[in-house]
C-alpha cells in the first residue's frame, strides 16, 4: 500500500537542482509526460494534493525521473520548508 512521507528538504532541493540540470524533472507543465508518470506507476495526484494541503500553505508538484533514491512523485514547499514524497 502506497504511503506519503516527508523528506529532508535541503537534501531534496539538491536532488531537484541536479534532476533540473540533467533533463530527469518532470512538471505538470509537461502534460503528456505527467500523466504517462503517474498511470504507470499508480500514483494518486488528488490524494497527494489534499495531503500537502493540510501540511503547506503553498507547493509545488514535480516528478523527479532519474535512477537514484530521489526519483518520484514530489509535492514541495520552499516557504514551509517541507517536502512530501509518493512512496509506492
């Protein structure tokens, strides 16, 4: 059963600036992408949603698609400080 947990933020900024730079960061912006992510892997945007919504007062979303410990489903806060990840 999936579960949603928070990650080490800073360490998590990393991982995303280094995905960024490679080309392994997918945003929702790159819709066809997104969608194909989150089917075959049956993550639940909406429930990841309400999740980080009762935990910041703003976030973002990014999937980070590389073969390290960081790839996945990311919802994250640079004002709260906070970042929640889709764990399978």
């Amino acid at each position: 059963m999936p579960r949603i947990k928070e990650v080490e933020f800073w360490s998590f900024l990393d991982a995303l600036q280094r995905a960024s730079d490679s080309g392994q960061k997918i945003e929702p912006l790159d819709k066809d992408a997104w969608k194909t992510y989150l089917k075959e892997k049956r993550m639940s945007e909406p429930m990841m949603e309400e999740f980080a919504k009762s935990r910041f007062m703003t976030f973002s979303k990014v999937i980070i698609e590389d073969d390290s410990e960081w790839s996945g489903f990311y919802m994250y806060s640079v004002d709260d400080e906070g970042a929640l990840k889709w764990d399978p």
